[in-house]
C-alpha cells in the first residue's frame, strides 16, 4: 500500500501548513496514482527547502520549476485577495463611519427619540405600537417585533431596496460622498454591474444629457421660454433637474452608445423606442422633468409637449424595474424635511406645481405621477407622516366623476392596517391650480387654502345642503355613503358618517343603512362576476353604432379601467394567454394597464367604449376581489372555446387522433373542475 501524501510531508520533514501548497498541486498534477512523480515533486521541494541541490531531472515533470512557479502564482493570488478583503473592510468601515444612521432610516420610517434611541413603526411588516428600535451610538437597527430583523446600515439598504451587498455599499457610499472604487461603479458600460445599477447609470446619464440640452442648447431656447413663463426661476430648474429632450430621433441613443451602452440596455430602460423609423430616442422635442425615488437616484421622466397641438401632452417612462408609478411620488426626495417640520404632505396634481410651492417656501408639497393616488402612494407617504392635504378643484368636487376620484384617493388614505389620521381637501378659487395660484396670487394663497382646507365630508356636503329637499339631500347621501363605506378603518368610517349625517339633517341610521347596503352590494358585485354565464352580452350605442361586449369582457374591461397599471403585468397575461377576444376590449387594456389615459385609444370606438364604463365605475368596489374572480372565468371560457373548436377538427391520423382525445380529456377535467 502507498504512502498517502501527508506520510510523505511528515517523512521529509515537512509539515502540514508549509507542505499545504505542495500537496495542491501534486494532486491537481499528479493525481492520487501517481507515486512516482509524486515523490519526486515532495523530494525536490523538500531539497530546495532545506539547501540541498536537487538531482538533475529531479523537478521535471511534475515537479521542480513547475511547482515554485505554481507555489509563487498561489502566494500572489493570496496577497492579492487578502489585500482586496482588507480594502473592502477599510471601505465598508468608512461607509458606516460616513453614515448618519437615523437619518438613513429617517428617510423611510418615522423615528421619535426614545431614550438613548430612537423608535418608530417597522417598515417590513405592518403594526400599530412601535417596536422598531435604532441606536445611533451603535450604528444598528432592530425589530423587536414580529420580523425580529436587524443589523446596520448597510444591511437596512439591502432590505429596503432589494439590493446585494455591494450595490447597497456603493449608494451608501454615495450618499455620504465618499470615493467608490473603481471596481464597485455601474457605468461606462461594465458589464459586471448589476442591471439595476446600470438601469440608474443610464437614467443619471440621460438626466444630465436632458439639463444640457435646456441650459446650452439653441434648440433649448423655447422650453427656457416655457420655464420663464410658468414662473420658475434658474435656481429652482436646477434643483429639479429640469431639462429640455432635442428633436432628432437618436442623440441620447448615441450618447449612451458611447458610454458602452447597448441598444437594447436602453429600450429596456425606457430611454429609447423601436418605431416605423428603427430606433428612435422616446423623448423627443420636449421638456423633460426628471423623476426621482426617495433616496434622490434618477429612476424616470416626465415629459411634456412644447407644441400646442402635440399629442400626448404628457409622456412618462414606461415601467421598469426601478421605475414603478403606484410607488413613486415626486417631488418626495426634495420633501422629505418639509414634511417633518410641517408634520403633514400637500398633494397635488402636477409637477410645475410642486416646483413652484417649493420654490414659494412650500417644501412639503408633492404630486403622484399622473395616476390616481393609491394604497402603495399611502403605505410611502406613510413612513413620514400621518396627514394628508389634498388639493382639488372646488367647482370640480361636486361632480360625479370626481367625487368618485377623491372616493378612492380617501379609500387610500383611511385604508390598509395603517390609515392616515387626517385627511383634508384643500380648495383653490375656480379655474386656479397650485401653479396659477402661486404665479398669480403669490405663495400666501397656498398657505390660506391649507388652513382653510375642511375634512372629506365637509368638502364634499357644501353647508347649505342641509336646507336642500328631502329627494335632493338623500341623492347627494347615497354616493357619500358609498364611498365611506369603502374605507377599512372603522373608526373613520364611524366618524365620516356621523359628520356626514349631520350636515345633511338626517338620522345616522338612514346613513349607516345605506352605508351597509354599499358595502353588501359590493360583496355581491364582486361573487357575482366569478359566476355570471359567459353567453351574455352587453349592447350599447357608440359613436354611432351598437357595440356588444361579451359580460365577463365588460368586467374585465371595468376591472381595467378601476386598478390600472396595479395590474400591468396580470393584463399582459391574459391577453398572451387569448382571455379576450373582443380587439376593442383588448386595446383598451392594453393602453390604460401600461398608465396611459383613456383619450390616447387610437380607435375612436374603443375610447368612447371605455369613456362610458369608466364614467360607471362604482369606488365602493373590491374590484381586487372581481379581478380574481373574473379572471376565473375567462380562463374557463377559454378552455371552452378550445373544447368546442377540438369538437369540430378531428385530425386523420390515429397519432394525431391520440393526441386529440388526450387534449380534449384535460380539457374536460379542467372544466368539470372549474
């Protein structure tokens, strides 16, 4: 039997820890049948070690030159990663050294100081009594809730954001102005990065290449005519990153060409378009107004149309991995401190509006990005505070379509396991938005309307109702109470009707009855469209001519138009999967799931189609729980259709026949289990 390696070292005097490097290589060489050459490799280097020339011929082969050169390369590639992993702890201890903990979390939760401390609500799961613990002095976070997650700063950004280690050093690092190495940046086309970084790379690059084009570029001279007009001063521009995209149809394609981007990095992006004419760039001709997530990183853009007839008027980035409109609001990154010291957040509607409140002194104003406020805008605003004032057109309040507007911007705010504590409606003279008013009025006229902004009911029930009639006062009740009856918190709910009731001089118990009867018509609405037949069809008079939609289409449709791009991902499916079969219906999802608006559906039937059911749409809804239900039944009728079109082309061959039968018999079982 041979002697096994290690007997070898110990008879030539050598042990472990020096002969390890040895050993490696012998069996990586020589392999485990090898004595011979083995022995002369564990000889000769054991000769050089000890001062005795080796024999001629000794280190051949396996041995010899061959192993030094092998040992050399091993020790330098230890030296090498021994120095890079004390680099990286040097570069990781400055980063948390750098890094201001509290604020860091600040900036996603509401911290109040509590002893040495400071507590707050947990942001990775939901509770009402705070067990969400941070110890400046020590530079570490903890849950001692439900979670029980905890840790330091960088692994707060890990858990937040969803990065890897690295990346989340690196914004740390950034954040705090410290030198990343080289090895660590997302741009000039590494192909190391990770997607996200180069994702915001290419969105930092295009920010830059838009301010430009407004700061220096002749083309550039109308939308600076455009920001002088609106009032909006140089310094402010800057701060918002105003920028202006150039007509031509490929200079920010080759801009980050250049920058070792490839073509479909940036498609991906959003930054560029494949069209009639190849690839073109997405913003062209406009004035750009960059968008920004919480931590002040350039995730998309917002452009607006400089001519008079251009259409859209708006065009925002289309959804990417770090571009989520339900998720963002802008403006939040600027905000952040405004809303702390004010200790409530103004809403809004667009963007020169929260430019020109900042620039006014009005630094806790912010707007959603042209999509109704929703549940994860509350759950994002709810980490700075508990009190929203939304602004709305006084005129424009009492109309149906927008009362069912501010219904759902309400349902947000006083929903979920965390609802807001106030909730006001903030009302501007007629014809006026955030902007005018600033432009015209000066920054007081603001500040007078969120003094003097009412609660939700007192906004919707103007105080000379209580002297209307009878019919008149139950008419205005029955919608009010409907959207009440959406909100989760019971206690607001409670209060809301009770106010509601008040103004309108009748009995809290006709309110809660009708309240109740909402919130049971909406459960059954809901059953209901998981259960209807699939035969039905709807007709009605569009421009012109009749148009009939089968029902669990029209619910579809309608489930569309109510959750919006909510379910982007969910339409797309379903029309890959061939759920709908009405082309009307399946443009109509197509346009509103992607987040633009019902007036951008090319074909005119299709847009007066969808005009009509959103004018229906009912807020008091869990259209949540009829989208699930009426994807069901699509999936049914699908499996229907195949059934019957099997029914009808049998195949000749006895093969293709077995393979008719089979698909005719899962076909059934998945009807009969349905």
């Amino acid at each position: 039997m041979q002697p096994s390696p290690l007997q070898r070292l110990a008879a030539l005097g050598l042990t472990p820890p020096e002969g390890l490097p040895i050993l490696v290589c012998f069996w990586r060489r020589c392999g485990p049948a090898a004595p011979g050459r083995g022995e002369r490799t564990l000889r000769a280097v054991a000769a050089r070690r000890s001062g005795i020339a080796t024999p001629v011929g000794a280190d051949q082969g396996c041995g010899g030159s061959t192993v030094d050169l092998r040992i050399r390369r091993t020790n330098e590639t230890q030296v090498r990663r021994s120095a890079l992993r004390s680099d990286l702890r040097d570069f990781k201890a400055r980063v948390l050294e750098a890094t201001d903990i509290v604020g860091l979390v600040s900036e996603y939760v509401a911290l109040r100081r509590s002893g040495s401390g400071y507590k707050g609500l947990c942001p990775f799961h939901e509770e009402r009594t705070p067990s969400f613990s941070v110890r400046p002095d020590r530079g570490t976070w903890y849950c001692f809730g439900r979670c029980s997650r905890g840790g330091n700063a960088i692994d707060f950004v890990m858990a937040k954001e969803g990065l890897e280690f690295w990346p989340a050093l690196v914004l740390l690092a950034e954040r705090a102005g410290l030198p990343v190495p080289e090895r660590g940046r997302g741009g000039q086309g590494d192909e190391q990065a990770t997607p996200r970084a180069r994702l915001l790379e290419m969105h930092r690059i295009a920010a830059a290449f838009f301010r430009a084009g407004l700061e220096r570029s002749r083309e550039g001279e109308r939308a600076r005519r455009y920001v002088r007009e609106r009032g909006i001063e140089p310094a402010w521009a800057e701060r918002f990153g105003l920028g202006y995209a150039p007509r031509g149809g490929r200079h920010l394609l080759e801009a980050l060409g250049r920058r070792g981007f490839r073509p479909e990095e940036i498609v991906a992006a959003g930054l560029a378009s494949e069209g009639s004419h190849g690839l073109r760039d997405r913003f062209r001709g406009r004035l750009v107004f960059p968008i920004h997530d919480v931590l002040g990183r350039v995730v998309g853009f917002g452009a607006r149309t400089l001519d008079p007839d251009g259409v859209p008027k708006y065009l925002n980035s289309p959804e990417t991995p770090i571009f989520k409109k339900r998720r963002l609001i802008y403006g939040l990154h600027l905000a952040k401190d405004g809303i702390a010291k004010a200790g409530e957040v103004a809403l809004v509607e667009g963007y020169t509006d929260v430019i020109l409140a900042h620039q006014a002194g009005l630094g806790w104003f912010v707007a959603t990005l042209g999509t109704a406020f929703g549940a994860e805008h509350a759950r994002v605003l709810r980490r700075f505070t508990d009190r929203v004032v939304a602004f709305f057109d006084a005129d424009a309040a009492g109309a149906a379509a927008n009362r069912r507007a501010l219904g759902e911007l309400a349902a947000s705010v006083f929903g979920g396991e965390r609802p807001f504590a106030s909730f006001r409606i903030a009302h501007l003279p007629p014809g006026l938005d955030p902007a005018d008013a600033v432009h015209r009025l000066g920054p007081q006229a603001l500040e007078q309307a969120v003094r003097e902004a009412k609660p939700f009911v007192q906004a919707l029930v103007p105080a000379e109702a209580i002297t209307w009639p009878p019919e008149r006062r139950r008419e205005l009740a029955e919608p009010v109470a409907r959207i009440l009856a959406a909100f989760e918190s019971d206690l607001e709910r409670e209060l809301q009707l009770k106010e509601l009731a008040h103004r309108l001089g009748l009995s809290e118990a006709l309110v809660r009855q009708l309240a109740a009867r909402s919130r049971r018509k909406a459960l059954r609405d809901g059953a209901r469209a998981a259960q209807e037949p699939e035969d039905e069809t709807n007709g009605a008079a569009v421009c012109g001519e009749k148009v009939s939609v089968p029902t669990w289409e029209r619910h579809f449709l309608r489930c569309v138009l109510a959750l919006g791009m909510s379910i982007e991902s969910e339409v797309a499916g379903a029309l890959e999967a061939e759920l709908v079969t009405d082309p009307r219906v399946r443009e109509i999802a197509r346009t509103v799931s992607r987040g633009r608006a019902v007036a951008e559906i090319e074909d005119a039937v299709a847009r007066e189609l969808a005009s009509k059911e959103a004018a229906t749409l009912d807020p008091a809804l869990d259209w949540r729980q009829m989208w699930t239900g009426v994807i069901a039944r699509l999936e049914r009728e699908r499996d229907r259709r195949r059934a019957a079109r099997l029914g009808l082309e049998r195949p000749g061959s006895e093969e293709a026949l077995r393979a008719f039968q089979e698909t005719q018999r899962r076909l059934k079982a998945r009807l009969q289990s349905s």
